[in-house]
C-alpha cells in the first residue's frame, strides 16, 4: 500500500503526498489503528470505549462511572489503556474533561508506558504543527483554557507527572498549550457506519520519512522499526481523490478515482456539500489556511445550490438553525412538524437541488425514521437523490448511505424492485469508498440478496 506514495512539498501547501505508481479506484491505499483515541463525551453512554460499537446496553465502569463497555471482554482489553485515565476521571467528577483534552492524555500515558510504538507516537506529535501563530487570539484563549485542564486533569493521576512528561515528550509537545494545539489541529474524526461522528483519533505517519529524519532516529536508538507511517501528510480538496471510512476505530484510505505517477493524494477535511464561502470560512476557522482547488476557484456548484428564488431562498436559511437545534435536542415531532410546514409553503416551488432545501429534506427524513413514520420518510429520501447524484460526481461515502438508508426504507414498505435498484445503486459506490470486505458493504450485498430472493419467490407464486 505505502510502497506507492512518497512525500513530497505540494506548491503553496507545504508537505504532501502523491503517487509512485498508478492507483486505481476502488484501491485501498492505506489503514490504520489509532495512536490515540477516545469516544465523544455526548456519546459516552452509546458507544463502547474499547470497540466503538453503538449498543443499546452497555457496562460501566464501577469506578469512573464514565467509560461503557459492550461485555468484559472489551473491558478487559481496554483496561491497560483506561487504568490512568480511570484515576484522572474520579479525581475531577462531575466534571468531564473535552474529548480533545482526553486524547491529549491518553497519547501522553501511551508515552509513558514504553512499548514498540512509542517512538512513531513520539515523531508523529513532533512533525505536526500547532498552527498558533496563525491563529486568533480568541481562539487561543480557548485553547488555553484546554491546556489548563489538561495540566489539572494530569496532576491528579500522578504528582510528579508534570516532569515525567517532559523527559517523555518531543521539545515542542512539552509546553501544553503546543501539545492541546497540535491535537486538536490534527485528531481525525472517527465515525461510525452511518457517518455520524462516535469519537476522535491521532492517526500514524503514512509515508516514509525524510532519510535525514531516519538517520537521527537510528542514531539515536529510537528508531524501532521501519516504515514509520503520517496521514497528517494529506492536502485537502473540495474535490478530493481519496476518502477515510472507518471500521470500529480502524482507519482505511481509498483511491476515488485512478491517480496517475506524480499526482497528489487528497482527501476533503470537511463535509463538501456547502456553498464555497462556506467551506472557505470553516477551512480557514479549523484549519488556518485558505483553499484554492479547482471547485473553490471556479465555485461550480454554488449557482446549482443557490437555485429558485433569492427571498425564498433566504428565508429557508434563516429557518434552518432553529430546525438544527430541534435536532440536537431530539424533538422530533417538532423537527417534523416544522420541516412539513416549511417544504409544503415555502419550500414548495424551490428546485430539490437548493442546498438550504435539501438540508431540510434530509432532517425531515431523520425525524420521520425516528417517529416511524416510513411512508413520509422514504418519500422524503428519495427526493434527496437526485441532488446527492449531482453533488458527489465522484463515489462519496455519503451518497451511498444515503442511497442505502433509502433502499432499506423501499425494502420495509415492501418495494422489492425499487428497494434492489437502490441498494445496487448504493454497492456501485460502497464496493469502492468502503470495499467489498467492509460490514457495512457486506450488510448492503445480504440486502440485495433478500431482494433477490423476494423477487424471484414473487416471480414464482405469479406462475
């Protein structure tokens, strides 16, 4: 997989990678298991903290009364990684440390028990970079609240860990304000089958080293094994080459399209369906610089986004941070109610492709699976596919669930036909973003051959 890529400096964007050899679509380029990881604290109570696996039951921890396990087996796997942090969270109950806090710890004890990994953690915290120079003071502010915790969140565990994690940390991770910066400037989020965020990661080197970087490591004895690993080395595109799914807390790489000898790899740092001065504005916010891609440049999609009338348009903008908090309150009545009234008046003449619309369609849908409303639901979905077709040109991860949560709608309502034409919609895009020995592709394949089955037993019983 690496034996493809080289590292190289990306004009006006610092250190990239690009290909050695021709990738194809569909290719698994790279995975990864974590440095570092933890599950959000506003899942705490749905995700197991070993496997990340959403359960309905879960265990707890006797003692922290925060980390969820699925059985004892997780729990006792997770126990050598949790022990420290186990301590740390007693010691400041009720109050939870942020998860950016959380991880910043849990790859600092990483550093502190030895083992095989600790010198590719120890270089892939150095490399990365805080980016404080560029940022706003506000911003820093905040950041230094987060070191002070963390510092708080430390002392608790161990007295004397303040100089433990000196000796232990690379120069520039020493400071806390450097260390939370350089976390949170570079944690991936982890996410579950659906696409919804379960947790946040620090993920390995995915390219070589420098042969001068190799050279101090081996001189110094550091240098453990060969190929250390860094997807921090990935530019970002509004149009990426590449996309990141996950499989527990496993990270895998894939080629979207073919890439050609010499050209770089990209992946997207954000979700792309939104208009250019919104991903512009989020990029600089998130990540201190300024996106020049070939889509932000030329702003293709914004006229499509922006389509029907401009008051109409601004009106269903303006309604949409209050259907937001609706549902992250869960209200999903209300969340419902409202979408109707909206799509039905306001909405009711603008194109399905408007992007403002289209965001409300897809919280109608969510709110009408979690009341069990499936004949508005699918209804909903459907008008969705359209725009998802012209807004991902490449396969993308998020048209494919969305075409399976759709198919799985047809299938209950017992649309076999439509229900087989989605799902093998959906597979034309999961057998490339997510591969064919992925659970979620593999639940997609068992959803197709249930349509067949149905099929043929209904093309049987008409005979």
């Amino acid at each position: 997989m690496a034996t493809k890529l080289e590292r190289f400096v990306s004009p006006g964007k610092g250190n990239g990678v690009r290909a050695t050899a021709r990738i194809r679509r569909g290719e698994l380029v790279y995975s990864a298991e974590p440095l570092g990881c933890c599950v959000s604290n506003r899942l705490a109570r749905d995700v197991c903290h070993h496997c990340f696996t959403r359960r309905e039951t879960l265990l707890r921890c006797s003692q922290c009364k925060m980390a969820r396990y699925c059985n004892i087996t997780c729990q006792k796997q997770a126990w050598s990684g949790h022990k420290r942090e186990c301590k740390c969270l007693q010691s400041l109950l009720p109050r939870i440390p942020t998860d950016s806090v959380r991880l910043a710890v849990r790859l600092i004890f990483a550093l502190l028990s030895p083992s095989k990994n600790s010198s590719e953690e120890l270089y892939t915290l150095e490399e990365h970079e805080s980016h404080l120079c560029s940022m706003s003071e506000q911003k820093k502010q905040g950041l230094s609240q987060l070191a002070s915790m963390l510092q708080l969140y430390l002392q608790q565990e161990v007295p004397d860990l303040a100089q433990g994690m000196t000796s232990a940390l690379p120069p520039s991770c020493q400071e806390p304000l450097n260390l939370i910066a350089k976390v949170t400037s570079n944690c991936f989020t982890i996410s579950d089958g659906e696409l919804q965020e379960i947790g946040v990661g620090l993920y390995p080197r995915m390219v070589p080293l420098p042969i001068h970087i190799l050279g101090c490591l081996a001189t110094t004895g550091l240098l453990k094994k060969e190929g250390l690993h860094c997807l921090s080395l990935l530019n970002h595109d509004c149009r990426p080459n590449c996309v990141m799914v996950f499989e527990g807390t496993k990270l895998r790489l894939r080629a979207v399209r073919d890439i050609n000898p010499e050209e770089e790899l990209t992946i997207s740092y954000i979700e792309t369906l939104s208009l250019t001065e919104d991903r512009q504005r989020q990029l600089k916010d998130q990540y201190h610089f300024t996106c020049h891609c070939q889509r932000c440049d030329s702003q293709d999609t914004d006229r499509l986004m922006l389509s029907g009338e401009e008051a109409t348009c601004l009106l269903l903008k303006e309604a949409l941070p209050k259907l937001e908090g609706l549902r992250a309150e869960s209200d999903w009545q209300a969340l419902l109610e409202s979408c109707r009234h909206l799509l039905s008046t306001v909405g009711g003449d603008m194109p399905e492709e408007n992007l403002y619309k289209l965001r409300m369609t897809d919280m109608a849908v969510d709110a009408s699976i979690q009341l069990g409303h499936w004949e508005e639901a699918v209804g909903y979905g459907e008008k969705t596919l359209p725009a998802y077709r012209q807004y991902y040109p490449d396969p993308h991860p998020v048209h494919g669930v969305q075409l399976m949560r759709v198919g799985k709608l047809q299938h209950y309502l017992e649309r076999i036909k439509d229900a087989f034409d989605t799902f093998r919609q959906a597979y034309e895009i999961m057998k490339l973003t997510h591969g064919n020995d992925h659970s979620l592709t593999a639940e997609l394949l068992m959803k197709m051959e249930e349509c067949r089955a149905e099929m043929d037993q209904q093309s049987s019983s008409r005979h």
